[in-house]
C-alpha cells in the first residue's frame, strides 16, 4: 500500500515525534503499516492540536486524571474546542526509531551495510546496491523533518563519493535548497520516498515500478563507468557480498596462482592482477610479498629482522593489500595485523611449490 501520508508526517516533525493519538489522526489506515518504526519513547505529551487552532488558548493542554486516563482541554475562553476524553496511552510520545527505519530501507533496497558504523549526521550512509563485489551505487538517506540545519561537514562524505549515487528523503519537499543544489551539482541522485517505496507489510518496504527503474538505471552506469575506466581492470568480478574468507590462492608456479572463489577457479599471472613492473616485465615487490605469504602459511611477521628495512616492509604489505582490493573488488582488507604478525584473511598456499622442489627450502621474511 502507499503510505504517502507517512512521508510527509516525516517533513512535518521534529524528529518524527508526535502523541500516538497525533499519530492515529495524521495516518489514518496507515498506521498499522509504519507502527514498527514508531515506538513509544517513555515521555507524554503536554499538549494536542486543536481542530480549529488559532486561539490564545490553543492548542488543548493535556491534564492528567485521577482515574489513569487524561483529558486534552482547550485555554480559549470560551473554548473554541470540545475537551478530549482519552486512555493514557493515547498521549504517549511515539517517535522514529532510525535504526529501524534504516534497516527496512536497507532490505528493500537490496543493500550490502558499509563496513563502518556511520557517525550521526543529518545525512547518513545506508550501504551500497550492488553490481559486483566492489562496484556499486552507494545510497543514503536524509529525514531533516520540519527544520532542517545542515552543516558543511554534513555533506562531506555524499560530495566526496563519485556517482552514480543515491541520497532517499521521504519526498519532494524534503531538503531545502541550500542543501539539494549542491548534491544536484554533484551528481546525486535525489530519490523521494513517496514515490519509490511501498509498506508491503507491518514495518516491511518494497521498491515501486518507479524506484525499481531508477536503480536499475544507476547500476547501469557503472558499466559504462567500468568500460570507459583507464585505471587498472577489475581481474574478476566477484559477485555482491563477496569476502575475502570464501577465496582460496594457491600458487602453482612461482608465476602463476589459481584462485578459488566458491566453485569457479581461475588461474592468474602478476600482470593480470596488476603485480608486474612495466619497465623490467619482473613481477613487483606486492607479489614477490604474496609469494612469501603463501610459503609461511598465510602469516608473516608485522616487522622485518633488519630495524631499517621495517618501514619500506610495511609500505609493500600495504601495497600487496590494496592490489588485491583492486584486482578483485572487495573492500575489507584481505591482510590484517594481529599481534605481532600479519595474517592472510584468505586460505593461502604454496604447497605445489614445496612438492615441486622436493623439499627445498624457499625463502621465509624472517
């Protein structure tokens, strides 16, 4: 069903708070749909909205009966209003639960969460909708209610993400046009609620025609984005919500890794995942690292035995680690340090080059 009337109650208050009888008048049929996003917050409210406001007296102010119930009383002399008899519940304050909110959105959206929990901020990052793991649209969402005050720093992370992007308000009106300009300018897309989304369900989501077409659109660009691209190729283009724990390397050769990602295996040499320096053709220091990652069983330590030598490591562990981000489109990091070592968050083996040499002993970075 259409919950138009839920949006725009999103506009109209401030921080989507209002008594559950406001709530009940401004929704009507809808309520039922959106309560799972509206939870009492423990506080009452002193006051509820005249049907005819505009008197000194208004709006009718809330006072608390012996009884356990209350009453909603108009100051207007003489009232402009009848009192309103109501159970106590009727006055409890309920308001948005964002974290909620947020994760319906995120499911209707088809979503993958960002790795970081974002900090508060008028505009928050909901996630990324998905192409390929690492290529994806990312989507956030805005609800500034009836008085909306953005910051510069606000806005930083959506201006500093390329598009295509996706900022949701609840509709139209939303955002001031000290706000929406700039995100306009910057390419983002501004996708209103009210018109991308349906309550298919108590506290469900689903996309409409409408929000269905549009990020199919979106998503469409990213391959234009990743065919017209002159950095470096993707060298295989994991599915969403990939990670790094369901892929296995094994080196064949010292020039050649087979890589395993759940029943699909490909065999890669350095330059195919971007590890062969282009003025000798030898492969660089990210793989050489990788081989000696493989040859210690996926871990190596965090130092190098010689004091001088353990910044220019370190650099090359970071350099190893963000070509396998590149060459395989996956975000956290494949390498992590722990205690004292760094650890592989793949399964890593040179055992083919262990049989190979019949014991031989290959170089260890100890």
């Amino acid at each position: 069903m259409m919950i138009s009337k839920f949006w725009k109650a999103l506009d109209e208050l401030t921080d989507g708070g209002s008594s559950h009888w406001g709530w009940q008048q401004r929704l009507g049929e809808e309520w039922k749909a959106v309560a799972p996003f509206l939870p009492a917050t423990g506080k009452m409210a002193a006051s509820l909205p005249c049907p005819n406001p505009g008197g000194e007296g208004c709006p009718r102010q809330v006072v608390l009966d012996r009884d356990g119930t209350a009453s909603a009383v108009c100051g207007d002399s003489p009232k402009a209003c009848k009192a309103l008899d109501l159970p106590i519940d009727a006055i409890r304050i309920h308001a948005l639960d964002a974290r909620r909110f947020a994760t319906a959105l995120v499911a209707a959206f088809e979503l993958s969460p960002p790795t970081r929990q974002p900090a508060p901020s008028l505009i928050m990052r909901l996630g990324t909708r998905e192409r390929a793991a690492g290529l994806g649209v990312p989507v956030f969402l805005c609800v500034p209610g009836s008085t909306p005050r953005a910051t510069p720093q606000d806005l930083d992370e959506i201006l500093e993400t390329p598009a295509p992007v996706v900022l949701l308000c609840p509709t139209t009106a939303s955002l001031p046009d000290t706000v929406a300009e700039p995100l306009r300018r910057h390419g983002v897309t501004l996708m209103p609620l009210d018109i991308a989304l349906i309550a298919r369900g108590p506290g469900k989501f689903a996309l409409t025609p409408h929000g269905d077409v549009v990020m199919q659109g979106l998503l469409g660009q990213l391959d234009d984005i990743a065919a017209q691209s002159k950095g470096p190729q993707r060298a295989w283009d994991l599915p969403s919500g990939a990670t790094w724990e369901k892929m296995t390397i094994r080196f064949t050769t010292e020039a050649v890794i087979a890589v395993t990602f759940a029943d699909q295996t490909r065999r890669f040499e350095p330059e195919d995942i971007g590890m062969r320096n282009k003025k000798n053709g030898q492969p660089t220091s990210a793989w050489t690292h990788l081989l000696a990652l493989a040859v210690n069983k996926g871990r190596l330590p965090l130092r190098h035995s010689n004091i001088h030598e353990t910044h220019k490591y370190q650099r090359q562990m970071q350099t190893l680690t963000r070509s396998l981000q590149a060459a395989f489109g996956i975000e956290t990091k494949p390498i992590i340090s722990d205690g004292n070592e760094y650890v592989a968050q793949f399964v890593l083996s040179a055992d083919d080059l262990r049989q190979g040499r019949q014991g031989q002993t290959l170089t260890k970075f100890r």
